[in-house]
C-alpha cells in the first residue's frame, strides 16, 4: 500500500482544464469556487474552453474577476468535450494539468493535497475524491453507486492503479496524456485517467482531495446519461484495445474486474430473460412463475421509468428496480452504438 507522500516545500506549476457546454446555471458557483482555492495565484491558470456555448457561460466567465490568470477560449463548433480539451491541454504550458467539470466544486485544499504524489516519479497521476449531493427521487440509489464506486478505486488507488478518474477533480502530468491516441468518441476521464498506467505509470486515489457534485434527482435526466455511457463504454474499447499490452497484470485485472465485467451485466440481463420466456414457453410449469417475477420486475421498473416521482416503499426493492432500469439503458446504449448513432457532444444536466 502507497504512504502518503510529505509536504512539497514549493508548489509546482498547474493548469487547470474546463470545457463547458452551455453551463450558465452553474458557472457563477464555479467561478466562485475557483476563487476559493487555496494555491498560489501564480502558480495556477484557469483554461476555459466553451464548445460553441449560445447560453451567457461567456458573458459571466468575462464579467467576473478571477484571483487566478485566465485563457478563455469559444469554440465556434459545437465538437465535443474530449475535442476541447485535447485543445486546451496542447494551449497549455505546465506539466501538470487538473482537470475539473463546471459543476464539480472543490474543497479549497483539493489541488494542495494531490501535488505532494508527484514527487515519486513513477505516479502520472492522482484521482480525487467526488462526492454526490443527494437530491430528488435518485438520491438513495444514485448515492449507494456511487459510494461503493468511490470505495473500489479508493482501494485500486492505494496500490497505485486507481482504473478510471472522477471526472471534475483529478492531476496528471502532461506528459501523461494520450496525445497519440487523439480525440474521439470515448470517455474523457477514464481514457486520461487509464493512460497513466501505461508503461509502469501508477495512478493513485486521494481520500483528502475532496469535491462535490449535486446529482442530476431525475430518473429520465439519468437513464438518457446511462444510454450515452453504454455506449461510450463500448467505443472506448475500440479506442484503447492497444493499450492492454502495455499495462502491468495488476491493472489489467483490475480494469477487467471493475470495469468490463459490469459492462456485460446489461447482456446477461437481456439473455437470462429471454432463456426464462423460452423456457417457460417449453416447459411451463416453474418457469412460467419465475419468468412471470422477472417480467413484472421489468415492468415496475418501466412504471419508476414513465413515472420519475414515484419511489418503491421498499428501498431495497428499489435500489434492485434501479438497477434493472439502468442496465436497460445500458444495454439501449450498446444498441445505439451497433446501430452506428456516433454523436461525441453532450447536454449539460440541468440543476434545480
């Protein structure tokens, strides 16, 4: 197990990386949040690139002092996110970069506590703690994920191979990234996030380098970003397929254990229902009780979907209802990417 490294007597050069979409609910609480951050103000740049923004992100971003320096880019073409920051990374200067998200907001010893890592040179990389704010219908279900998510990579980061980066807070150094792998239609924090594994780097997780994130609270708002991850999840694949022979055995298993295994779920699903109303079609009897279980936890789960307000009496039933509905969108994901739907631009969630 990684110790935690001692102070740094100087704090290294950083740039932070944004790409925003349309973000003018949130930016006023992010631009306030990066003025709380506790790091030398010369020693930090704001890098904001807005893909094709027709909201007021930029007037506000333009209209409100910042303590940090700021590069401000619009984009004219609505792209994408991993195409703005594959653009903002090349703009950048410092060897470390810190990505973060418009509505990720950091603790003000975030940045401070990851630096410290960097002095082993092994470690391309340190993965942030993100905590979801509970909100709405999906807080219990949505939060438990996301907890025990937090927990596996908090114990593959203390050996050094934390699979995948919390999206709006986590440093890598430059020369970390894939550049040779290019922008694409995959997902932007794992892809950065596994690349600091490659050829013996270590990626590891830090408890005390906190953010949070208010959830979406809408089963609709996040069966539609399930959908989008499905099928992210199997792009991605084509993308890295290259990469699992320069990955150590330890990262490996656990990218496969994690992260691949959780992906076939949706398939499994889908196969053992239809085996269920094969079998009840030819058997009868048994099956025909057990098939009728299943398809009755489908269409429960269907009515949690047509009806976001409602809620299971039950949590545990819900929490299991909750997971057959997002495998669903999932798998929707997966049908979407066979059927050749490669769109690589994403809506920001709205925050009430």
């Amino acid at each position: 197990m990684l110790q935690r490294p001692p102070e740094v007597a100087e704090q290294p050069t950083i740039s932070m990386i944004i790409s925003l979409y349309n973000e003018e609910s949130v930016i006023s609480e992010k631009l306030a949040n990066i003025n709380s951050i506790d790091y030398p103000t010369d020693k930090l740049t704001v890098f904001f690139g807005l893909d094709s923004c027709s909201d007021h992100t930029e007037e506000l971003i333009r209209s409100t002092p910042l303590k940090f320096p700021v590069r401000l880019i619009h984009y004219p073409e609505r792209r994408g996110k991993i195409f703005v920051l594959f653009d903002l990374v090349m703009e950048a200067k410092s060897e470390l970069l810190f990505f973060s998200d418009g509505n990720t907001m950091l603790q003000p010893d975030a940045i401070r506590n990851m630096t410290p890592w960097f002095q082993n040179p092994v470690i391309n990389g340190v993965c942030g703690m993100l905590s979801l704010v509970p909100k709405g219908e999906m807080k219990w279900n949505e939060v438990l994920y996301w907890d025990y998510e937090t927990r596996i990579k908090s114990d593959e980061g203390s050996l050094g191979y934390c699979i995948g980066a919390n999206g709006g807070n986590y440093l890598i150094r430059k020369s970390a990234f894939p550049f040779s792998l290019g922008p694409g239609l995959y997902t932007d924090d794992f892809v950065i996030g596994l690349a600091s594994l490659l050829d013996g780097g270590q990626f590891v997780f830090d408890s005390k380098s906190k953010a949070i994130e208010e959830d979406t609270g809408n089963r609709r708002v996040e069966f539609k970003r399930k959908i989008r991850i499905g099928k992210s999840n199997l792009s991605t694949l084509i993308y890295i397929r290259s990469w699992f022979r320069r990955l150590s055995l330890t990262p490996v298993f656990f990218l496969i254990s994690h992260k691949m295994l959780r992906w076939l779920v949706p398939l499994v699903m889908v196969f053992v229902s239809l085996l269920l109303v094969v079998n009840t079609v030819i058997f009868g009897s048994f099956w025909c009780y057990l098939c009728g279980v299943v398809l009755f936890a489908h269409l429960l789960s269907t009515i949690l979907f047509l009806m976001p307000a409602s809620k299971f009496p039950v949590r545990f039933i819900d929490s299991a209802l909750y997971i057959i509905l997002m495998n669903w969108a999932l798998f929707f994901g997966y049908v979407r990417f066979f059927l050749g739907s490669r769109e690589s631009f994403w809506s920001s969630t709205i925050r009430k």
